[in-house]
C-alpha cells in the first residue's frame, strides 16, 4: 500500500463515508485528522478515538447530523473551541471546526477563529498529528513534512517551535509524552523552545490539562524514560518538585544508585509486564506510587558512619504524595491509594518468613486492602531496581503470596468485630459510650491473630472477653 494511503479500520471506515456525506451536504468537508492517522501509518495498536475536522463548515453541525444518522446520542459540544463528541458504538468521533486559535499573554483560554486546512494544520502541535485522511485512505500533508518526519521518528512542530509552544504552552508537556510514547526524537528546535515556554505554561494552562498529561505518559509504555525527558527539558524542576528534589541523593547498602536513578529504573520496570491481576484503575495509583515511594528520602537522610538512613520515610513521603498529587489536582482516590503504597512499601520488604506471624501477615493484607496486588508489584520492582539479590527476592516474596493465600486473603479484608455494640450493651448493661470502640479493635486484633475466627466468631469473642475483663474497665 503506498505510503500516503491508510486502511482504515473496518469500524472507522463506514464511520468516514457517513460523516464526509453529511457534510457535503452542507457545502463541508470533513477529514479524519491526527493520532488516528498517525498510529495508522505507524501501525500502531488501534484506539477507538477519531478526530474529525471539518472545513467550509461546522463541526458540531456536522457531529448532530451524524449523531441523527447512526442514531445516537446528540452530541456534547463546546461553543467557545467549536467541538462536539459523538459516541457512535464503541466509536469516539470529536468533530472541530477547522481553526486557528492563540492565547492572549494572561489568559488561560484560547482565542478561537475559523480557519483553512492548511492553517489547521500549520497551526496544530506536531507535523505527524497534522496529518489528514478522507474515508478513502488518501493521506493529506498538508504541511509537508508530518510523512517525512514519520519515515524519520522525528518530532518537529509546523511553524518555529517557540512559536508553537508560546501559542499553546501545555504543547511542551505533550513534546515529551509524544516522543517517549511515540520513540521518537525531538528535533534540535523543540528544548530550547520547551526552556522558553515554562513560565507561561504555569501561567496559561490549567492544572487539569498538565496533569491529564502527566496521567498519559505515567500510563505509557516508558513511564520513567518520561520522567527522565522531563527532566532534562526543565519541566520537572517546575511541574514535580518533589520528584527532582530526590536526584543526587546517595544510598547504600543494596541501593547502587541515587534516589531518583533508583525510582526511574523502578518505574520503567512497571511496564514491563502485562499485569492482568491488577485492576486497571490501580494502574496509575500503583505508577505514582512507584514514582513517590522513596520521596521522603532527602528530607529523611542522614549519616550514621559509613551507613547511611532514611528514618520515617514512608510517613514522611506518603504526606510530601499527598501535598504533590493534590497540586496537580489527581482524583482523592488516586491520591489516597498512591500515598498508602508510600506509606506501606517498606512492609513487605521487610517480611521475614520465619520470624512473621500469621497475625502480621493478615494486618498486612488488611492495612493494604484492595491495593495488596499494587504493593506487592510496587515490591517487587523496588528490590529488583537495586542490588538486592535477585534469588532472595524472589524467594521471599514468592513466600509471602503463598501466605496470604493460607489466611485467606479476601475473609481477611472482610473482617469485622464479631459482635455488635447492641450485644455489647445487652451483655454488660451498659450505655453507649468510647468502651465500645475500644472493645471493638480489642476484638478486631484478636482476629488478626487468630484468637478469633475471621467469621462465625462470636462464640469465641466471648470467651476471649471473659478472659480479658480489664477491655471492660
């Protein structure tokens, strides 16, 4: 197949036919433009998200008369950029207006106005997403450069690169996502262009929009060759402190590099793998919780003798998470579940297989709850990003999966005090009062170590309250 024609995706195909016939019918043209065309040509893995931009027309005229057509929903719009989405099956169309936009010097909205093909394209990000194609697979360049460069890996933006990002800053996070995700270098013009637009990415561009970013490239195959890029543009210094504050911080003992050299090398490890035992929201909590697990070290580090410490760096790290991800506005979910891998990660490094009683192995599992799988992952690529021996490493924590499964995990995370406060009150004629609750995690340690059972144990929490009246004082 030449190069400057793509095969659609069966799906897509019917899609494009339908959305260029309405939009003829109204005088418009409208292509598929972007990732789509991009990964078509680099064949690679298919997303169910095609852009759409329409000329001599409007894309969200077009989006509702194809919405009307395949009998879908109406389509979500957005006046001001002039867009719409249309869901059609498993299908994600957004439609948009052929458009230039631009950014006045305080604002964090972009000016809107229609526009040609060809100022659509010089105006987008990078050549290879300027790239178009109609329903038949012919491939418009129309900045002749996007298939060249796509031939070369090579990222360079249509107009000067300083002027691309000045326009629209958050292109120099997207810089360094698109060339890690895509394996591709940047051209010589885009560093210095991401140096210069910095300050105006902070000023400019919503925290939303940097930290959907950051989501994608933590989420990408080389999460922590993203980290490094960043890195070395500048952006980390700015966007994660935190994160930048851990490089040239020296360990030892099985550590053989720095904090941040350590923590990227965990986090490439991450992806290195499918893990279809882990749901896919805990993903990211376990990405960033790889990123941060070691980001109370510099401010924990200290010397003693040849040896060097980090005391209380889980706690100190899961806050300095907590203060960072909050910043970026990440989801409390993703915040909380990424702090508690920081605050719980030394845990099982620390598992001794004969000195670990069943009750510290069930106060693990119940500490870590749904995110056990997470920490145990986070586990293994933190002993692996270091010199710890690779048998011992895998002999422990292979030791301590075969544990959780013989106190049984899921009866575990389910546990509850196996008598109400009611009965309690009943029992001893007493009121309500803090008693109860001391009574309560009294009762709940004791099934941790199994004087009680995790289920049907009321009869036996009985018994072990009349053998510890001084619960009752």
């Amino acid at each position: 197949m030449p190069r400057d024609v793509i095969q659609h995706l069966p799906e897509v195909a019917s899609i494009l036919a339908l959305v260029e016939a309405e939009a003829a019918r109204t005088s418009a043209r409208a292509l598929a433009v972007g990732g789509y065309v991009r990964d078509r040509l680099l064949d690679r893995p298919p997303t169910n998200e095609v852009d759409i931009v329409v000329s001599g027309g409007s894309g969200p005229g077009v989006a509702a008369a194809v919405a009307s057509r395949l009998g879908a929903r109406e389509p979500v719009v957005f006046e001001r950029f002039g867009t719409a989405q249309v869901i059609a099956g498993e299908i994600v169309l957004e439609f948009v207006t052929a458009r230039a936009e631009s950014y006045a010097s305080d604002s964090r909205k972009p000016e809107v106005r229609p526009a040609s093909l060809e100022e659509d394209a010089v105006r987008r990000d990078f050549t290879v997403n300027a790239l178009m194609a109609g329903a038949d697979g012919e491939v418009l360049d129309l900045t002749g450069m996007g298939l060249a460069d796509l031939d070369a890996r090579l990222l360079r933006t249509p107009l000067p690169a300083r002027e691309t990002f000045l326009e629209d800053p958050l292109r120099a996070v997207r810089a360094v996502r698109f060339a890690v995700t895509l394996g591709f270098e940047m051209h010589p013009d885009i560093p210095p262009a991401i140096a210069a637009s910095i300050d105006r990415l902070q000023q400019v561009v919503s925290v939303e929009r940097v930290s959907e970013e950051l989501r994608r490239l933590l989420l990408s195959d080389h999460p922590g060759t993203g980290i490094r890029r960043l890195r070395e543009t500048g952006l980390l210094e700015r966007l994660m402190p935190e994160v930048e504050d851990m490089g040239g911080v020296e360990q030892t003992g099985f550590h053989n590099l720095d904090v941040l050299a350590h923590t990227l090398s965990a986090l490439d490890m991450v992806a290195e793998r499918p893990l279809p035992h882990l749901p896919p929201a805990d993903e990211l909590v376990l990405r960033l919780g790889v990123l941060t697990h070691d980001i109370g070290k510099p401010s924990t580090r200290a010397e003693d003798g040849e040896r060097v410490t980090f005391l209380g760096h889980p706690d100190v790290g899961a806050r300095l998470a907590i203060q960072m991800l909050r910043s970026l506005r990440f989801s409390n979910e993703v915040i909380e579940g990424a702090a508690q891998l920081v605050r719980l990660h030394m845990r099982p490094i620390g598992y001794d297989p004969g000195g670990w009683s069943d009750g510290a192995v069930r106060r693990l599992v119940r500490d870590s709850g749904e995110l056990l799988p997470a920490l145990l992952e986070l586990t293994r690529v933190d002993m692996k990003a270091s010199e710890y021996p690779v048998a011992e490493a895998e002999a422990k924590l292979g030791d301590l999966r075969r544990r959780i499964v013989e106190v049984d995990a899921e009866a575990v995370r389910r546990a509850r005090p196996p008598l109400s406060g009611r009965q309690l009150m009943e029992r001893y004629g007493r009121e309500p009062g803090p008693w109860i609750g001391t009574v309560h995690e009294a009762l709940l340690e004791a099934v941790m170590d199994g004087d009680i059972p995790t289920t049907d144990g009321e009869g036996e929490a009985w018994r072990y309250l009349d053998a510890h009246p001084e619960l009752l004082a």
